[in-house]
C-alpha cells in the first residue's frame, strides 16, 4: 500500500476552515506531511473559482440590461439546482486534464471558461446559456472576464507536475441543504448527489476528509472571514446568508455516514458502480482553523500544534480505514 492518499475530498460547509487546512498542509515539509498525515506533496483543485467565475458573469449581464443566467441576483442562491453538477463536471474535467497535463492554447480564456461552463452543465442537464447569448453580449462578458480567466488557466497550468509519484490531489468542495431539512436531502442538493456525479477514477481513489463544524459556527465564520473587497479569494470570499441558510443551512454527511453499508466510509453510486469511500473527521467545532489566514511567520506554535493533532487523528484514522474498505 503507498504510503499516501493518492486523492482527498476536503469536504465541509462553506467557512468551516477547508482552505485553511488546506493553506497548512501545502505549508508542511514534504517529509513531514508524508510521516505525520500520509498525504504527499498537494496538487490541488477546488470549484470555488468557477461559483465566483459565474456570479461575475452574471453580473456583468446585468451591466448590460440582461437577465442573469445562474443566480437569482448577486446575494441568492443558483436559479437552478443542478448546477451543483455542473461544478462537479467541471471538476471533473480539471481532474482529467491534470492527469493528461492538457495544456489548452486559447486566445480567449474567458471564451474557453464560457464553453466549459456550458458543456459541464449540459453533463448535469441544464441546456447551455452562454452559448445561447447574442454574440456582441457574449463578446462583451467575455472581454470582461479575460483578466481573471487567463489567471485562472495559467495558474491550472503551472500546477502540472513533472511526475506524480508522492502527490496526493486535495479536491475541496462544500454542500448542504436548507436549514431544517430532513433527510435524504433530494438531488441534486446535498453530498449524496454531488460525490454521485464525480468520476469514477476520483472515487476509486478518494477518502474523505471532513471539517467539522455546525451550520451555526460555518455561519459565523463566513461572517467574520468575509472582505468584500475580495470576493474572489479563496482565504476571504464571503458566502451570502441568504446562500448560506437555503444552501448551507446544512448538510447530509452525518446522515450518509450513518447510513453507509460499509462502517468508516460513505457509500457512493456512481455511473452504475458502487464505491465506499473512507471519511476520517478534523473536529473544528471549536474553531483550530482562522489563525491560518495570517501571513505564515505569523502563527502561533502552540495552535499549529493543535490543529496538526487534531488532522492527525483523522488521517491515521483514514489510513487505517483505507485498506479494508477498498478491497
């Protein structure tokens, strides 16, 4: 058995600490990580920037007297559900052409990032929208999302590896259900739909590790990490409270693990096949997790060692686990 996880879902409601651990482990000595964590040097990929990416589109819609394509207006949730899918298509994809190191040679970025978008929610059932647009309207968000997407696509370049032996790829997302739900949560909301559209290739090679918080704390730490003059970081975007009570209110992992057929995992069926991924838990209900967003010279050893026994805990978990659920 290698002595990492070959892919992580880091998974948890929105401000729950994800990045932030996610910002640690890509700051812990490659040796180190290995020993203490069993996960090898990150590559990593999260569908945050395409949410942001898409709410900027939207936005510049408006500008030109149109009506928005994904969300109901700058601070509400997607006008349709399905487009949980669509980020997990498109996740998928980044996934694929990380491990075909695709270089994509474009003169628009921002028109490649449109055609994307529309073929990922056509994956998840939705007809496409940016390609439905009248041209001179589609031209004009396009020139206005170049900056940002051509970061976005040399950033997804630069990350290829020259091997990836000893990598571990750190796969962020977060899902939920409005507040009060019961459970199963309906797809497409919730995890039971989103890790159901993943890759097959992912999940054979998936665990799961999860931030723990309540609905309550992710609300208030949404709150408190929120600058609104960067709604594009991953460290300081706020998640509106509209969105975060109707979306995030909660979500369905406590039931999917109680629930799963195989004890330490959550079972998944996708495309026809079942898989039983392995989940280990970081307790952050008791918050481990903000002081990261400082510059790193900055943190306190005393709380890197208290988040690094508490992801520890989980991770040895998650390796003890990953043999006997995956066979």
């Amino acid at each position: 058995m290698s002595e990492t996880f070959d892919i992580v879902l880091l998974l948890a409601l929105p401000a729950s600490g994800k990045s932030e651990v996610r910002r640690f482990l890509a700051n812990v000595e490659p040796e180190r990580l290995k020993n203490d964590f069993h996960i090898g040097s990150n590559l990593q990929l999260d569908d945050f920037p395409y949410v942001h990416m898409m709410r900027r589109a939207d936005d510049e819609l408006v500008k030109l007297g149109k009506s928005r394509l994904f969300f109901k207006a700058g601070d509400k949730p997607f006008i349709n559900t399905r487009d949980w899918g669509t980020l997990i298509h498109l996740l998928n994809e980044d996934y694929r052409d990380l491990m075909g190191k695709k270089v994509a040679k474009t003169d628009s970025a921002a028109d490649l990032l449109m055609r994307r978008i529309d073929k990922a929610g056509e994956l998840a059932a939705i007809a496409p929208r940016l390609s439905a647009l009248d041209k001179t309207v589609r031209s004009t968000v396009a020139g206005a999302l170049e900056k940002e997407a051509r970061a976005m696509l040399e950033e997804k370049h630069a990350a290829y590896p020259e091997s990836f032996e000893g990598k571990t790829i750190v796969i962020e997302a977060a899902r939920g259900g409005p507040d009060g739900s019961s459970f199963p949560l309906p797809s497409p909301l919730g995890y039971q739909y989103s890790l159901g559209e993943m890759d097959p290739e992912i999940l054979k090679r998936a665990v799961i590790l999860y931030v723990w918080v309540t609905p309550e704390e992710s609300r208030r730490k949404n709150t408190a990490r929120t600058n609104p003059d960067d709604p594009g970081s991953i460290l300081h975007h706020g998640v509106p409270m509209e969105v975060m009570l109707n979306d995030y209110g909660c979500d369905d992992m406590d039931y999917l693990e109680n629930n799963s057929e195989v004890a330490g995992s959550i079972t998944v069926t996708a495309r026809g096949q079942k898989f039983h991924i392995p989940i280990g838990r970081f307790d952050n209900r008791v918050d481990k997790t903000s002081f990261l967003r400082a510059e790193k010279g900055d943190w306190d050893p005393a709380m890197v060692a208290d988040i690094t026994n508490g992801i520890k805990s989980a991770t040895d978990k998650l390796y003890s686990l990953i043999t006997p659920v995956k066979k």
